[in-house]
C-alpha cells in the first residue's frame, strides 16, 4: 500500500514565442514567473519551432495563410529560465521547416534541459511520452495533433526506407449529416458534375463528394442522410489506440501523466465548445490512465469538465502571441496574404497583414490563465486560475495596451502579464461561463478563478 502522492502542477498555454523575454522585471511579468516556478512541475505547449537558420533547407510547406513558426533556439533557455520543464510539440506549425526543423526543436528544447513529446525521426519516436524526473516523481506526457496535412504525420520505416519525420497524427473522419431533400439536392449535383464518389459507411444511402481541389488528398465528404442537419467528427480508430497505448505506457512508468492535444480543426467555425472528436479524445485518455488532459489549437480559451474526478481543459489559450515578430517570413505567406511578390526584395516582416487570426480584433486572443492544478492520489483537490494577458484587452474591439515599434500598424509586445481589474475579471467570466455547461463551477474572488472539488464526495468525484 503507498500513501498518497500530491502533485501542484502548472498549466500554461500556447507559446508563440519569439523573443527573449527574462531580462523583463515589472511586477506583473515576474508575477507570472513567480506562478510557473512555484509547483512541482511546470506544462506548456510550445507552438513555435527553434532552429538556427544554418539547420535548415526551406519551408516545408506551400500553404502560406499560416504563420511560418520559427525562433531563435536561445528562446529555450528563457523558456527554461522561467521554470517550462516540459512542452508538447505537436502542433500544425510542426513541420513548417520539414524534418530539419522539427527535430531541430527537439534538440534545442533538450539542450535546454525541457523535455519534450508529440514530434519525433518516426512515428514510434512521435508517439511516444516524454518522461520528466521531478523530486515528486516521474511525470510523462503524451502530445498529439489533429488537422495535419497529410505530408506532416510521423510514418514507419519499412523495409529499406526509412520512417518519415514528423508528428503524432490523431487524424479524424468526418460525416456530414442532412437531410433527404438536400441529399437529393447533393447527388444531383455530384452526378452532373462526376464528383459523386462511392464510401466506405455503415449507415444506408451514405455516399460521398469528391471536389477537385481535394482530388490530390483523396478525402471524400462523406453525407448521410438523418432527421436533423450535423456535422458528426470521430477519431481516427488506429490512431486512437495508438495514442492509448502511450497513455496505458505512461500510467505504468509514471506517476503523473498529462495528454494534450492540439487540433486545429472544428466542426464548422471555431466556437465556444470542443468538437465532438476532442471530446470523445479527452474521455478516452482519462479512461486510459491520463491524470490531466489540455487542449489547445484554436488559440482561445474554452470550458473546463471534471470527469472522473480529473481535469479536462478544453482550451488553454494563447499564453506568448508573438507571431508578428517572426523575422523570417518566406515568400509563400507574402503571396497569400496579397503582396506585391514581383516586388519580394522589397517586402519586409513589418508588412501586414501576414498572419492569421491578427488582421482583425479579437478578444480571445490575447487573454488566458494560468492553470494550477492540485491532484492528491491522481484526484483532483482544486483549480486556480490566474488571468494573464498579452498587451491587448479581452474585449471585442481589443484596444492595444502595450506597443511595440512606432510603425503605421500597431504590433502588440505578446509578452503575458497578469491580468487586472475588468480584464481579469472578463477572462475568468468567460472560463466560468463555458464551464458550466460542464457542470464545473467556477467560483471569482480576489482576481483568481477557483474549482474547489477538496469536499466532494467520492461518489460525485467519480460520475
């Protein structure tokens, strides 16, 4: 019989981070590191890659909506510094710079001294947990990513070729529901167009839509025919017991296990709730053995559930919003973003737009919390949220509060800060609102969000 193992753990959200950062001395800045050093282990996803520019051969990728993630390696260190033992790596900006790239992340983070899952030489190597020794015990994490494109998932080697860098996919299937009318209405125009393509489904009349610009994919749109209009998600099945078995792996060899997922994707427009793959995704780790699930990808804060007496962040949100600040932009994003490309040796990083989610306000984006976490015996004790922000507040119109550059376009610093007065209090109203639909209640006192399960009852710990 062991006694009882207490863990305060430290959950901080996506680091779009690319500039050096610990020289800063406010008082609202070394608050925030004062909360990442003061746990027994410290999370963090680190959506940005690190590399020397010598490392690398070109941007792996062609679609240029999307920032090209890439820092200076030195920004580990700081990352370190601050007190990030351990980040996940699998993300939609993982393969940016190909294989060159994303193992070279690998490598500064462990030069570093922070350890690091979800990418890796081959799938076996993406998949697998990262294991962490803290004077607690050892924690592990398990990192996966939906939405990839296809050249971006970690494959096997087989026979003389070798295994393809990469990340650990959790691809997903979608079906899209409608009603007869409209699949009418659909096969008419798949037939007179010859899109109309045969799938593989269990429910009667499915069938699928294969557009043209999806031809080179192969990925069908698959419709069945039903009472209501839908979009039904699931994960992929193999790469589910993959996952798990990482998961079943770390329940054995560690003594906290955290899973995060970053995707990407949605059902339909990103709104205020997980879609429904992500959902199913977290309650199976937890089933599995996870002691901590975090989600992440749509760089905004969502719910928060207790299942099983364990925790399950939806959305962690953005915690460093930097990507203005990438100093090598290629000529891909220029292109997509509307640049003149004829006139490329005349472009410069400062051209806006040229990033997504920054070319309109938003009041997501530039908000989220620190989440500390107190597990007692792989239970959940209670939650503290402690709001940051990111020099904009979290209101619609998102007026800039810190600046950097005296330029036409305003580029805000990105640097987290703790929140204050009406800021905070809209950043904890929002955790608290989206997670009540949970069940989970937050409650608001001093500037900090607490869910306090310390004396619930077994029975409710555990629904």
């Amino acid at each position: 019989m062991t006694s009882p193992r207490t863990w305060n753990v430290t959950l901080a959200g996506e680091c779009m981070v690319c500039r050096p950062f610990m020289l800063h001395d406010e008082p609202e800045f070394t608050g925030v590191i004062d909360l990442l050093t003061d746990s027994d282990v410290t999370y963090a996803h680190l959506e940005m890659n690190l590399a020397d520019y010598k490392e690398l051969r070109w941007p792996a990728r062609g679609q240029g909506i999307g920032s090209f993630m890439m820092a200076d390696p030195e920004i580990a260190m700081d990352l370190k510094s601050a007190g990030i033992d351990i980040v996940s790596t699998a993300h939609n900006h993982s393969f940016d710079f190909g294989a060159e790239g994303l193992l070279a992340t690998k490598k500064h983070c462990k030069a570093a001294g922070i350890a690091a899952a979800g990418t890796g030489a081959d799938l076996e190597q993406a998949s697998e947990p990262a294991y962490l020794e803290k004077k607690r015990g050892r924690v592990a994490l398990v990192s996966t990513s939906s939405g990839n494109q296809h050249f971006m998932w970690a494959g096997l080697p087989k026979g003389a070729l070798q295994g393809r860098p990469g990340v650990n996919p959790l691809r997903i299937s979608y079906e899209f529901v409608v009603d007869e009318n409209t699949a009418a209405n659909l096969k008419e125009f798949g037939r007179n167009l010859n899109v109309l393509k045969p799938v593989k489904s269990e429910k009667p009349g499915a069938f699928g839509i294969l557009m043209p610009g999806a031809q080179q994919w192969g990925d069908v749109n698959t419709f069945v025919v039903g009472d209501r209009f839908d979009i039904v998600s699931r994960c992929h099945q193999r790469d589910l017991e993959r996952n798990l078995r990482s998961v079943e792996e770390a329940k054995a060899m560690a003594d906290l296990v955290l899973v995060a997922h970053h995707f990407s994707v949605a059902d339909g427009p990103r709104g205020d709730t997980p879609p429904k793959f992500a959902r199913d995704f977290a309650h199976a780790a937890i089933d599995g053995g996870a002691d901590i699930y975090v989600g992440h990808g749509w760089h905004k804060t969502l719910g928060i559930e207790i299942y099983k007496g364990k925790p399950i962040i939806y959305g962690i949100g953005n915690f460093f919003a930097q990507s203005e600040f990438i100093q090598r932009v290629p000529y891909d994003s220029y292109d997509a973003w509307g640049h003149d490309v004829d006139r490329l040796p005349t472009l410069t990083p400062a051209a806006h737009p040229l990033h997504p989610g920054l070319d309109s306000p938003s009041d997501t984006w530039w908000s989220s919390a620190i989440i500390k976490v107190e597990m007692e015996d792989h239970q959940l004790k209670r939650i503290h949220l402690h709001p940051v922000e990111m020099g904009r507040e979290s209101t619609p119109d998102a007026p800039q509060t810190r600046r950097t550059g005296s330029g036409e376009h305003d580029f805000t610093e990105g640097r987290p800060m703790l929140a204050k007065g009406d800021d905070a209090l809209r950043i904890l109203e929002r955790f608290q609102r989206l997670s009540k639909m949970y069940g989970t209640n937050v409650e608001i006192y001093g500037g900090v969000g607490t869910i306090d399960l310390s004396s619930a009852e077994p029975a409710a710990l555990s629904a």
